[in-house]
C-alpha cells in the first residue's frame, strides 16, 4: 500500500520530489490536453483564413479585373 501523498504530511523536499515523480507519470496531463485543443483550434482559425485569402488572391490572380470601357 502507498503512502499518503497530501503536502501537508511531508517536509518541503519531499513535496517537491513528489510533485516532480507526479509530472513525470501524467499528473499535468488535463492541463496539456486543454492546452491543445486552444492550440489546436487556433491553428485551424489561422489555417481557414489563409485558405480563404489564399481563394481569394488566386481568384484576383487567374480572374483579373477587367477595365471598364468608356
């Protein structure tokens, strides 16, 4: 059976040796998956914008606008 882990129960070494092990085997794991998903959907925000400018350039490019006549 494990120890009890509460900060409270150990000195300050222990506490933060624990804190690290914790880390190392996923303890933050909640914390880097919500950092992700905000990650994530930024890059698909930037990635939907260039796509949109890109159409857009590509359609000034191939499509150019013609003088009008007088």
């Amino acid at each position: 059976m494990h120890p009890d882990l509460s900060p409270h129960l150990h000195t300050e070494e222990c506490n933060i040796l624990t804190n690290f092990i914790l880390k190392l085997f996923g303890h933050c794991n909640d914390l880097d998956e919500e950092i992700r998903k905000y990650l994530k959907n930024e890059y698909l925000e930037k990635r939907t914008k260039s796509k949109e400018h890109g159409n857009v350039m590509q359609k000034r490019h191939f499509n150019p606008a013609k003088e009008t006549e007088k």
